[in-house]
C-alpha cells in the first residue's frame, strides 16, 4: 500500500511540475520508478520526481516501479519546474 501510495504522489509531483508547457513535451523514456526523459522539441532533460526514493531496476521491486510510474503517466500532460539539480 505504501509503495502505491508512493507512486500517485509521484504522478501528482509529475504533474504539478511545469515547463513551458509546449504540445511537443512528452516523456521519451523511463529510467526506474522516480527518473525520466523529457523531450521538449529539440532539448532532452533528464528529471528525477522529488520527495520519493523509488529503487533502481536493479534493485527489488524495481521494474514493477517503473512499470507502475510508466502505467501512471501514460497520456499525462507534462509540466516541470526545475526545484533544484541533482549531481
């Protein structure tokens, strides 16, 4: 229930976040349950959500995460803000 509980607050920080919101943004891929690929037009950014630690594919539970965040997101209008960088 937790880690479900995880994932919509993901969603809703996914898409609270803002860009300038062009028709062409769209997540071009998923690394693991809480990092994705965001293509705006020609630029690429690479987004970790803040507020959760989802795991890595490699680690338990991994690939149902980012299988979950990928279910989550399907057809989502995207907005990001940029809070901060990440090394």
């Amino acid at each position: 229930m937790r880690f479900i509980v995880t994932l919509v607050l993901a969603l809703s920080i996914l898409l609270m976040l803002s860009f300038n919101a062009h028709a062409t943004s769209r997540i071009s891929r998923f690394y693991d349950g809480d990092t994705v690929k965001i293509e705006d037009g020609h630029k690429h950014y690479k987004l970790r959500i803040t507020h959760i630690d989802a795991p890595e594919r490699n680690q338990a539970y991994g690939k149902k995460s980012r299988h979950a965040l990928m279910q989550l997101c399907k057809n989502a209008n995207i907005k990001v803000i940029i809070t901060g960088t990440d090394k």
